[in-house]
C-alpha cells in the first residue's frame, strides 16, 4: 500500500483532472455557426456531441434492451464503444478529417462491446472509409453527405444475419435518407438525418420479428429497439448541438467519469424483459491483431463454419479497421456456451499470443441483476448507516444509497486513479493490465479524504449511529486513517461514530452484508458489532492462480513454502487462502490472518482442466470439513475478464455445498482487477449453524 501523504495528494489531484474532461475537451469547433466543410475539428465536436447526448440516455437505453436478450447493457456498451474513442479525438486532435475518422476507426474496434457497440463501431469505421476518398484534408456538405449515405448503406455488413428494426436498419436507412436530403450545410444535414433516424425507431416495433420466435418481441414488450434509439440518440445530439440546444458541454465531468451518469430512466413504464430468450450464455468478444495475409473475412467464414457445423453460437457480428500498431484488426462478437473455442479460432488469426482484447459476460446473470433483483434492503427501520469499502461489493450498493462508500484508491498503470466501489470500466482495465503487466499500487484516504463521506453520512442521517468497517490494519493504512479522520469531527459528532480493525482484505465485504442485514431489522449498533465479530471468526477465501502469478508472488518472498518459484511450472494452477479444513486458528488473530492470506492449499499439474480440477477438489474439501448443523453463507466469487469461469464455480458450488443464500458473481470491482490476473478466480464465504 502507497502511504506517502504526496502521493495521496497527487492520487487526489489526477483523479479531478481524469474525472473534470476540461483539459482535453475544450470545443474544438463551433457547430451553431453556418458550416458547409466538414474537417477534423468539425468532425471531433459533432461525435463529442452525439456521444454526450447518447450518454445522458444511458439508463433509458438499458431498461428498454430487448433484444436479441434483455441484459440490460445496450447503453452501457454504446457508450462504451465511443466514450475513449471521443476522449482521444480531443487529446489528440487534428483537422484533417480523414485521420480524425481514422483515428476513432481504430478506437472503435477495441472500445465497442456487446452486440451493440459492435454494430456501432461497425457505422463509424465505414464511414472513415468512405471518407478516405476525400481529396484534402476537409469534405464538402455534399461529400460528407454523400459518405454518410454509403456508410448506412453498408450496415448489412455488421452482422452475420442482418434483422430489420434494429439498429442496424435504422442506421442503414436513416442515413441513406439523409444523403439524399439536399442539405447545403451541416444544421439542416442533422436535422434531416435525426428526422429519419426518430421516424425509422418509431417503426421498430412493426419490423422486428425475432428469427427465433417468429415474435414480433418489441410490440409484446411495449418498448422500441433500445440498440435503434441510442443511434438515434447520437444523430439528435448532433442536431442540438448545431442549434445551441446541448446544454451542460462546458463541464462534462459528469459524463466522462467513471461513473457517468446514473439515472434517467426512473419515469418509464414497466418494459416486459420476459419476451426474449437465449440459448447461449455468454456474450463473449475478440479483438485480433491479424497476420499478414490474414483479412475480416476470413476470419468470419471460419467462425460462421463454426457456427453452423458445432453450434458454436449466434449473434455474429464483425467489423474491422487499420490498426494503429500498422497492419489490420477485426473485431469478433458472438453468443456462445464454448468461449475458450471462440478464443481458440481468434487465436489462429492472431499475430500475438495474447488477442488484442478478451471479453466474456454472463448475458444471464446480467438479466436477473437488471430486471429481476429487487430492492435488496428497506432501511427505514434502520438505526445504524454502514461504511465500507467497494472491494467486493457492487457499485449497485453505493448507488443505491445502501451504504456509504469509504474510498480507496487504485493506480491505473497509465496515471490514472480509480476508487474501488466506483462503476469502472473494469473489461478494459483488465485488458490492459493482462498487455501492460505491472504491480498495480492502491491508496488509503488521508484522514481529511476519508472525513468527507464520513460526515456527509453523519449529516444526510442525523438519526442513525454510523459504523465503519475497515480493511485490516495489516493490509492497509486505511483504518488508521479513518481512526484519524473521526477525530477531526467534533465531540458530538464522535459520538455517533465507531470504527472496526476487520481483519480482513476483502472478505470483510461479507461482514457487511451481515452488517447491513442486521441494520435493516432495526438492531442497535452494539448487537451488530457482536453478529460483525461472529461472521469474522467464520470467514474464509481462497484464491485460484496461474502458474505465472504465483511465481511472481513466490519471487516476492510471499509463499515460502514454494521458495523463489524457481519450481513452478508453466500450465500449474494452484489454491491459495485462509480455507476449511487447512485454517483453523481459534480465536482468530490478526497475525494469523495475515500469514494465512496467500496460504498455499493445494496445486495441479497442467491440463485442460486443471483450474475447475482444482476448484472442485477445494469445494470437497470445505464440503467434507463441514459438520452437519453447518451451511455456506454468501458465497460470492470474484474472476477477470472470463465470467464462463465463474459461472463454473457457481454452479459446482451449488451442485457440492450446502448454500443458504443464493451466489453471487461479481465482476464489476476493480478488486478483480488488482487482485488477480486473466481468468483467475477469488471466492469468499462463512460458515454459520443451520436455521432451525
């Protein structure tokens, strides 16, 4: 842990300067003004404008996403696909308009994700290619139209099987229409193409018959394509930005944080989810650097083979573009239940080992966290506020006022910092991490950082005592900074504060769960503290690390019973962790805890297999160590990038343990960034007598 006060301070300063967007996205270009030639800067202010519009309409997007699965992410993934790429056209601007559609080309491919952003970026590469035609460094209005029309009339060409009222269709016609419109300058151009944009969403739910179905699944569910109306979204905000409308681009700290935007779909009448079905689980993505010689379409005549001869998936989608490095990439998405052979197929076009970027999300477990979770607490009889760190809880519980964030801080090997419990873009910052290998350093709060949500809680809760749940002192500076903090507030306010050592990095999450139960039954802040010490006594985690990870810890002097590494073998996997039946110190000390943190449990040897070989022997081993009046409660597990992996777990767990409550998967903290590397896997549990 980074302690040195500069640092902090620095971590602080950086973290407002990535977060305010002032620096880098100062207006490059005045789009109210009469505009007949289209350039770089005129280029960079019109995506900057429809990316913002699209941004604020995230929620919206997310709670009407339907089809082809209602997971809940069409917003997120579009706003995904050009929220970097836009960043980088202003920190790296120029006017020349076809290196600035370039520019965004490239960024695209990596950036967009899902079905969606796929098809996105898919708009915006061919439009840099039709542009390439242009002579200079600058378009007409009739040449930026007329490129705008051949990139819509070329959308087909994003997926494998094209569906009408989709965005794909409404991108296609809505910018054929444009074209044709006549327009002389850029307003009325915009107010053309956002006026066939909106009538072709409107038509969306008439069009789209799911090919599975043969539903008309829109209609049934009451909603128009979510993918259609954010490519609407973007064309609109391009429009208000011509004619003054887009308020707020001054600061858009809000917008290009991590956090974004958090809700504007609060208003919207209850969408039918139920209507769509998939037989795939994992929407899962690759980004290949090609070989020479290699082309898109290669790549897509293998995995189409492979889609119609194994069933290897559907939902294909492609789309490709010059890489910045030199040479070409393609970009891969499909629903599949093999992702490791979605992997394998990208690997055999690839000019590098590691593909350009990896994606698995689990299209199932984000449906039921999207529509189907409720509220998960009713504090109204609450008498105790809880703080906690976002190790290992989901920035869902901070959004949802459940509890209060205490912050730390995590390095970005680029500069950047981040706050654990935040909602980062965890995907891409673990492909980075898997290119750009490097010890990721972490932050505790200065005492005057960690009072701010300190009391801010005491004063948005002036009827509840507030609770601290800190990581352990061995681990962390945190506790002793939070311990300092609480005595920069007043006597009074001291009072109503009581600050816990847990013990734990990482596990204490689950001791905030226990927590946050016990405050919504309304018991005091002592009889809380006693259920916090029960869990704490009971509480375990293991790690499951590649043989590359666990060298580099053994070099560290961190697993003596493995030397300097030197023994490892390349393909070994092996469990780590204070875990039934090898930990067992009673009472607990926190000595013990910390010795035991990347205890070595047990290992294999190299095979296809052999992490689930390693985690079915743990999970028999805690199952055998139980006694019959005992049960496992909040099993939650932590992976990076490779959620079939998880799912595995999960359902191995469910198959071998006696489980009270339901498991989590949590993918979205950075935790599983820092903590472990590409396809690891973390678990946390306790142990608790049975309910009579």
């Amino acid at each position: 842990m980074y302690e040195d006060a500069n640092f902090a301070d620095l971590l602080i300063q950086r973290r407002a300067k990535s977060q305010s967007g002032n620096d880098v996205l100062t207006s490059m270009a005045d789009l109210t003004k009469d505009i007949t030639t289209i350039d770089g800067n005129v280029y960079s202010q019109l995506l900057l404008s429809g990316a913002v519009n699209m941004m604020r309409n995230k929620p919206t997007l997310n709670k009407i996403n339907v089809f082809p699965i209602a997971d809940g992410d069409t917003g997120t993934n579009m706003v995904n696909c050009l929220k970097i790429p836009v960043r980088n056209l202003f920190a790296d601007r120029t006017d020349d308009l076809k290196q600035a559609s370039a520019n965004l080309a490239a960024d695209v491919v990596v950036n967009g994700q899902g079905n969606s952003g796929t098809i996105l970026s898919h708009f915006f590469i061919s439009l840099a290619e039709e542009l390439r035609g242009v002579s200079g460094t600058s378009a007409s209005m009739e040449e930026f139209a007329a490129a705008v029309g051949r990139a819509g009339a070329r959308m087909n060409e994003a997926v494998a099987n094209p569906v009408e009222g989709t965005m794909m269709s409404v991108a296609r016609d809505s910018a054929v229409a444009a074209s044709k419109s006549g327009a002389t300058n850029l307003k009325d151009f915009c107010a053309a193409w956002a006026k066939s944009a909106k009538e072709e969403v409107a038509l969306t739910p008439e069009r789209l018959k799911d090919p599975k179905t043969e539903k008309y699944v829109l209609k049934e569910a009451g909603v128009v394509d979510s993918g259609a109306e954010g490519f609407a979204n973007v064309v609109s905000g391009m429009l208000m930005a011509c004619n003054g409308e887009l308020t707020g681009m001054d600061d858009l700290s809000v917008e290009f944080s991590q956090g974004g935007i958090t809700d504007s779909a609060a208003g919207l009448a209850k969408v039918d989810h139920n209507v769509t079905e998939s037989k795939y689980q994992f929407c899962t993505e690759a980004c290949i650097h090609l070989k020479d010689g290699m082309t898109k379409e290669d790549v897509q005549k293998k995995f189409e083979a492979a889609c119609s001869d194994e069933n290897l998936g559907d939902s294909l989608a492609f789309v490709g573009a010059p890489a910045k490095e030199g040479g070409d990439m393609v970009k891969v998405h499909i629903h599949s239940n093999n992702c490791q052979k979605v992997f394998d197929i990208a690997g055999e076009f690839s000019r590098t080992d590691i593909l350009m970027k990896e994606k698995v999300e689990d299209m199932y477990e984000e449906r039921t966290e999207a529509h189907e979770t409720g509220k998960l607490y009713d504090m109204s009889k609450a008498k105790v506020r809880i703080m906690i760190d976002g190790a290992v809880l989901p920035p869902s519980y901070f959004q949802d006022d459940y509890c209060t964030l205490n912050p730390i801080w995590v390095m970005h090997p680029d500069g950047t910092p981040l706050q654990l419990g935040e909602p980062n873009d965890i995907i891409s910052l673990a492909n980075y991490k898997r290119h750009n290998p490097a010890k990721i350093g972490t932050a505790a709060p200065l005492p005057p950082q960690a009072l701010i949500p300190m009391r801010k809680a005491l004063m948005e809760h002036p009827d509840k005592h507030l609770l601290v749940i800190d990581l352990g002192s061995a681990y962390s500076a945190q506790h002793r900074n939070v311990t300092g903090a609480k005595k920069l507030l007043s006597e009074e306010l001291q009072k109503r504060v009581t600050i816990i050592d847990s013990g734990y990095l990482g596990p204490n999450s689950l001791q905030a769960l226990e927590a946050l139960r016990c405050a919504e039954a309304g018991m005091e802040v002592d009889e809380i503290i006693k259920r916090i010490e029960y869990v704490g006594a009971r509480l375990y985690h293991c790690f499951f690390l590649a043989s590359p990870t666990v060298k580099a810890l053994a070099k560290w002097g961190r697993v003596p019973a493995l030397g300097d590494g030197s023994g490892v073998q390349d393909g070994q996997f092996f469990s780590m962790g204070c875990s039934l039946p090898e930990y067992t110190e009673t009472p607990r000390t926190v000595k013990g805890k910390a010795m035991n943190f990347m205890g070595l449990l047990d290992q294999v040897d190299s095979s296809p297999t052999a992490q689930m070989d390693l985690v079915k022997m743990r999970l028999q081993k805690i199952k055998d160590a139980l006694k019959p009046n005992q049960e496992i409660r909040d099993f939650r597990v932590l992976y990076n990038l490779r959620a079939d992996a998880a799912a595995e777990v999960v359902k191995m767990a469910k198959e071998m343990l006696p489980l009270r409550d339901e498991p989590y998967v949590g993918e979205g903290t950075l935790a599983s960034v820092f903590l472990i590397s590409y396809k690891e896997i973390i678990f946390f549990y306790w142990i608790d007598e049975k309910e009579e």
